[in-house]
C-alpha cells in the first residue's frame, strides 16, 4: 500500500541546511500496523508530516512517496487533496493545537465529509454524530455544540480520531497520539486506535518514542535516528533479536517490574546529533559503546538480518550467535 523510498528532507536554516530525514525507506502493507520509534528529534514527526504533504514550506523534499502505486511527492496540490484527509488520515499529537478553539466541534467534524463525500449539511451531522459514538463520546449529538475547550483532553483527542476516520481512509497515522495523555487514557485511547483498525482493516502508522508503546500493538517496527533508519524487522524479531546498539538502548530504557526498587532508570549517554553539523559516520556513533574508528567515516548502508523482515544499519552490530562472540 505505502512504499517509501530513499526519503530525504532538507531544511534551510540560518546555520545552513538540516537534514531532517535521510534516505528513508520502508514499506507499508495493507491491514499491517508499522511503529516509528526513537527520541525526539529523531525524524518521526518528519516523516509522517512528509508523507502527508506539511512538511516545512521550505523544505527541499527528494525521494518517493508511492501509495497504491500513485506517486505523492509530484502530484499538484489539488489532485494530492484527494488523498490526504480522503485516504491517508492523521491523528496529531496535540489535540489542543490541532482543533480550531473558535469553531464548534460539529462544524470541524463535518468539513472534511462535505468537502471530500460531497455529503449535505444533514447527512454529514448524522455522520458526525456517528463518528463521535464510534470514539466512545458520551451524548454525542451535544458534543456537536461544544467547543474544544469544553471537552476534557481525553475527550478533545477522542474527536481528533473522529476527524481522522470522517471518510473511511485506507491508512491511519497516529503521530504520538497519547504523549499529552495520563496513563489510564492513553491505554483507552489506544485500545480505541486498535479496534476501530480491526473493525475497518486500516493500515496504521504509530508513532512513538516508548517501544512499550509498540511492543503489542505493531506488526513491524522501524527505528528511527538523527533521520535514518537504524534498524527495521517485525516486532517479534526486533524485540528477540535486535543488532543495533541504539535498538539495545532503546529496549534498556523501558521501565521494568524485575529491577531493585529505587534503581536510577537506565539512560543513554550523550545527545542526539546537531542535524545541521552531523558526523560524516554512523550518526549514533558519538554516544556508541561498541563504535570503532570505522564508525566515524562513513555512514553504514543496511545490512540483511537473518529474518528476510530484518535490516539495521551497523558495522559493529550486536552479536547474535556464538561465533560472533568470540
């Protein structure tokens, strides 16, 4: 359904140009659910706002964006609306900022179904009303009344997903949909993305930076660092058999039931790259336990894992096997 190939975005800046993402490839198949993961700053938000055609106004965008083999990055603005919103939907991360406080909600639940299904103003109230029951919003035909601020931050995002469903996409990109949320919400709010997937076989894109997040909810992972991918497999195989250190660091950082009481949580040394004046090497090679001086020259092309779903970006990875131990 999505293939994403050799994605790079640059970003001109006063200090000169930030590569934002570079050389991104993955792919996506129908009814398939694939995790971004990685640190803030890593290029998540990049790459899902790229592939829904808001990256930065200035921004130099090169590589493929191709959905159901419709190549997205060349198509003129108007014929790209017919997607965007249409078939490919997004959950943003911040529901306060991505709903208009002046306009009720019943006014920004109907825009898209009018503009896109060409459905009449009492068709698409009853489809907004409908949409808010299928988020779980009590009294939903009020709600259509209310304004964001009215609603709780649970609620405001439960409309954010209602938006985002209006008109049936074939992919959903949830981009930190639940950062802003409590615990006990953010697991409904989830619970809530999964089932509606289930129910409508969408094809999903979650994002996060907690691999905890991920680790039950994804068919496919893709690391993400200083704008390229470190490491891709499916779940299983990333989780039992990860080769890039980062992966290990990410995976050591989640909190765990089994460690001593009090213990300090486990970090990773170091920062993130200056994405304007990046190394010439491995960008995670600064903050690396295993990097070499190899590591610091040349920027390592992927390298097939034993899973045909495998591939990480490493030229000291970590070591699987016994031989590789010695």
């Amino acid at each position: 359904m999505l293939r994403v190939s050799g994605l790079t975005v640059d970003i001109p800046t006063p200090r000169g140009p930030l590569r934002a993402l570079d050389d991104v490839s993955f792919e996506l198949a129908p009814h398939r659910t694939l995790g971004l993961v990685g640190e803030s700053g890593s290029g998540k938000s990049m790459l899902v706002r790229t592939i829904m055609g808001i990256s930065p106004a200035r921004s130099t965008v090169t590589g493929s964006v191709r959905f159901d083999g419709v190549e997205l990055t060349s198509l003129p603005r108007r014929a790209a609306r017919s997607y965007w919103g249409r078939r490919i939907a997004m959950v943003f991360q911040d529901p306060t900022t991505s709903l208009n406080p002046v306009l009720t909600v019943g006014r920004q639940l109907t825009e898209a179904t009018r503009a896109h299904l060409g459905l009449g103003r009492a068709r698409a109230t009853e489809r907004a009303v409908e949409l808010l029951d299928l988020v779980s919003i009590p009294e939903p035909r009020r709600r259509l009344r209310q304004y964001p601020h009215e609603l709780s931050g649970g609620m405001r995002q439960r409309v954010t997903i209602a938006m985002a469903l209006a008109c049936d996409p074939d992919l959903l990109i949830a981009d930190e949909a639940t950062t802003a949320l409590d615990v006990t919400v953010q697991k409904q709010i989830l619970d809530l993305i999964a089932g509606i997937q289930r129910e409508r076989g969408l094809a999903l894109i979650l994002v996060s930076h907690d691999l905890g997040v991920v680790a039950g909810r994804t068919d496919d992972i893709a690391v993400l660092y200083g704008g390229r991918v470190a490491e891709r497999a499916s779940t299983r195989v990333l989780f039992a058999g990860h080769r890039h250190p980062y992966s290990q660091a990410l995976l050591a950082a989640v909190p765990r039931l089994d460690r001593p009481a009090g213990a300090a949580p486990r970090t990773i040394p170091g920062t993130p790259p200056d994405l304007v004046l990046a190394p010439p090497g491995c960008r995670f090679a600064p903050r690396c336990p295993s990097a070499e001086d190899d590591c610091h020259r040349a920027a390592p092309a992927p390298r097939p894992g034993a899973d045909p779903t495998h591939a990480y970006a490493c030229l000291h990875p970590i070591p699987t096997t016994k031989a590789e131990r010695r």
